[in-house]
C-alpha cells in the first residue's frame, strides 16, 4: 500500500470514527431529551392525579389529607392499645368476670371500628381515644403486674380493690363514649322515621280521599 493510500485509509478510519461518534452522541443526546420529557410529563400526571386523589378523598370522607392522616394515625395507635388490652385480660381473667371482659372488650372494639368506617367522626369521641382508652390500658396492666406478684399486703390488696371499682367505672364511662357516638346515629333515624311517617300519613289522607270520592261518585 501507497503512502497515498495509507493516509486516505487513515483519513476514512477517522472520518468514520466521527461520524458514528456523532451519531451516537445524537442518539444519547436524544434519549436524554425524551427521558426529560416523559419524567416531566409523568411528574405533572401525577401532580394531577394526586390533587385529584385529595379532592375525591376530601368529598367521600369530608377531611382533609392532614385531618385523614392525623385521623389514622391515632386509630392505628388505638388498634395497637386494644390488642395489648386485650392480651392483658385474656391473659388475666381473674381481672374481670367473663361477662365484664367481653362486655368492656365489644365497647372499645365498636367505638373504633365506627370510626374507622368513617373517619370524620373521630372527632366525636375524642375522649375515648385521648383519654379513656389509655386510662384502661394502664391500669389494666398495673393490674395485672400487682395481681402476679407472689408476695401482697395489706396496702397491695387495697391498691387492687380500688383499681378494680375504676375500671368498672371507666367500662360505663366508655359504655357512655359510645352512646355519644351513637346519638347522631338515633337523631338520624329519628329524624328518618318522622319523614315516613308524615309520607305514610300522607297517602293515607290521599287513600282516604279516593275511597270516599268513589263513593260519591257510585251514588
């Protein structure tokens, strides 16, 4: 080979080399451009639907996020006191006669899964969830560690009698939390039970008046 044609293959082999060198700098360049665009795109579809999300969210349950989220989170805190609650007593049952465990048990699982079939009115017991819930938890379990210990006195023995008339108190304070609950739930039907009332009495007047026209009529 020519010293020619040394140098034309050598100027073809870079030539080439660039070429390709810039068309794969296009291609990345390229993909750079559309990989920009769909997270763009992408962020802005969810930006939408997200808001979206809120807004239905904010029609079905009449809460904002924030209020939705405060909610679940202190129902998800509530969950976890129920269980220990739970534990204690089935654990401890010289605590509360069979009827009592169950009947305080039924009280404080029916307050939250009320609330947790709408929300919206965790507002409404607000007490249970802050206050007596807890209150039962604790003594409960102060309970139940007093109760095993292998050695009592007198002081000890008092200290549980006085805890068992608390918690009995503290059942019907939350058998009173979920009358309260309830009382929009007794208002509503009330409130349901008058309108049909006053629409049967309505077609019965209607009824009545037919009947006596077609009597009339008939003579």
């Amino acid at each position: 080979m020519t010293v020619f044609k040394k140098i034309l293959a050598f100027t073809g082999s870079i030539l080439l080399v660039i070429i390709l060198g810039g068309i794969l700098t296009s291609l990345i360049h390229s993909g750079l451009v559309i990989a920009t665009i769909v997270i763009a795109v992408a962020a802005i579809l969810f930006f939408f639907s997200s808001k979206a999300g809120d807004r239905a969210q904010m029609i079905a349950t009449g809460l904002t996020k924030k209020e939705y989220k405060y909610i679940r989170t202190n129902l998800e805190e509530a969950r976890v006191k129920i269980i220990r609650l739970q534990k204690i007593m089935t654990q401890n049952k010289a605590l509360y006669s069979f009827q009592e465990r169950n009947k305080t048990l039924l009280l404080t699982k029916r307050i939250y899964g009320i609330v947790k079939d709408e929300p919206k009115r965790f507002y409404e017991a607000e007490d249970f969830f802050f206050s007596h819930l807890d209150s039962l938890v604790e003594l409960t379990e102060k309970y139940a560690f007093l109760e095993k210990q292998p050695v009592k006195d007198k002081k000890i023995y008092q200290t549980l009698s006085d805890t068992r008339t608390l918690l009995n108190d503290l059942s019907r304070v939350i058998e009173k939390d979920l009358f309260t609950l309830l009382n929009q739930d007794v208002n509503n039907l009330d409130f349901e039970l008058e309108v049909a009332k006053n629409s049967i009495s309505k077609q019965k007047k209607k009824f009545e008046r037919g009947t006596k026209d077609d009597r009339e009529q008939a003579k």
